[in-house]
C-alpha cells in the first residue's frame, strides 16, 4: 500500500540526503511538526509517512506482519524511484516498522534512529481498551480529550496537544488493534530484529522505568551493530515532545 506523505525540503530546495520519519501508534506525520522542519533545514529531504490506518493514509483490515514495513518500502519506491534511503526514523511502533523494515529490505538504509521502540508490542487489555476509549473521545470531544493530553503532559507545547487530537481522531484503531490481538506484533522482539542488522543506529531512550523496551532493553542494546549509540534523555516515551531541543540536537548531531 502506498502511504500519505508529508514532504519538507531545505530553504534552496536542494537536499544532500533523505530521511523517513515514521510516527507511533495512534499517530501520525503531524507528530514530527517541529522535528521535520528542522531536519530539512540541516539539509535533509525529509518524508513523514502516515502508516497504515493512521493518518491520511489507506487502511485494510486485516494487517499482516510485515504490512508496515512493505508499505513504506513501496512508498519509499514511489517517491525516490529506488528503495534507498541515507536514514530511517522512527518512533515507539516506527522504529520497530524501520527495523522491519531494515530485516525485509537490506539495504533499505544506511542508518537508523530508533526512539524508544517496544521490546514487544503486547495485547494487553487495560492497553487496547485506552486506546479505543481514546479514539471515541477525540471523535466525540476534542476539547475533553486535549484537556486529558494536556493534564498528563504539563510541560508539552500546545501544538502537540492539538496534534495528538487530531491523530487519535482519524487513527482507525479496530484493523490495529485486531492485529495486535491475533500476535501479529509480538513475533519480532526489538532484541531480535536489532540482532539481525548491520545498519548504524542511534537508540535514543528515556530510563529504564519509563522505557517501552521493557525486559529487552539491555539485550537490544548488546545487539546494536557496530558505529551505533545510545543516547538516555530524562523524558518519558514521547521525547520528542517531552525534550524536544535535547532530541533534535543529539539525532543531528550523531547524523552528523
């Protein structure tokens, strides 16, 4: 399937490198509204995808395991007209779709960050049941559904707040949701995928505590590939909009 995507281009309009930018669950490429301007402004051709049933972008219902990852492959095609890319981006359910992405497709990318993917995105049903609470509430109440973004997240701009809302809204959570119920997603542990790469990564975590990556943590760190980092941020899962000036500045600087 052959996803939405946002492009941003540098002030001339000339770009050295490309990046995809892969959001979270439930997301979309709004979430990246103050980190795609800023990459494109360091040089960067930026492409911020809608995954499948996010966003703007189609949806099917039924999901399979590596749906995500070829979607992006076929968008990717589309817009370079081949399936290279100097850097793949990725946050919480992106950054695992970039790793299999990276796993389907070798040599997809030349680099990879990773912003607190999940060790494995579990069917839990407190879990599934927030996010389609989530989603009635956004359809039915913004204002209410803000007011509960912004309460669980004093220090967020409000722009975040706004683009959280609007995500939630127009996510199609029942395919998502299905495909977590049926294992779909806990068939590749971040450990495992990680384990299978010879791509450069930068992992950028909050602490253990506040981190997806759950028990896999310290294995997916000792399976980085070689030339990859690991950069701890004081924020929760959500650092790019927690410590957005901190997260910027380590990605871009580890791009170099």
């Amino acid at each position: 399937m052959r996803l939405f995507v946002r492009t941003f281009l540098p002030p001339t309009g000339a770009a050295r490198r490309c990046v995809v930018l892969l959001h979270g669950i439930t997301g979309s490429h709004r979430t990246w509204w103050h980190i795609a301007p800023a990459v494109a402004a360091a040089g960067w051709r930026v492409l911020a995808m809608d995954l499948r049933c996010h966003g703007a972008s189609g949806c099917d219902e039924a999901i399979g395991r590596w749906d995500a990852a070829d979607d992006v492959v076929e968008t990717v095609t589309a817009e370079l007209g081949a399936p290279h890319l100097d850097a793949i981006w990725g946050h919480s359910l992106g950054a695992r779709t970039a790793l299999q992405a990276l796993v389907r497709h070798p040599g997809l990318a030349d680099r990879a960050v990773l912003e607190d993917p999940p060790g494995v995105i579990t069917s839990r049903p407190d879990d599934i049941a927030n996010w389609r609470r989530e989603a009635h509430l956004a359809r039915t109440d913004a204002a209410a559904f803000a007011a509960e973004v912004r309460d669980a997240n004093p220090t967020w701009d409000e722009r975040h707040i706004a683009a959280v809302v609007a995500d939630v809204a127009a996510c199609r959570i029942e395919p998502i949701v299905t495909a977590i119920e049926r294992g779909l997603a806990m068939q590749d542990p971040a450990d495992e995928l990680v384990a299978q790469l010879r791509v450069p990564m930068l992992l950028l975590v909050p602490p253990a505590e506040r981190s997806v990556l759950g028990a896999t943590r310290e294995q997916t760190i000792a399976a980085l590939p070689a030339g990859s980092s690991v950069v701890e941020l004081d924020g929760g899962h959500n650092l790019h909009r927690d410590l957005p000036a901190a997260y910027l500045e380590a990605a871009l600087r580890w791009l170099g």
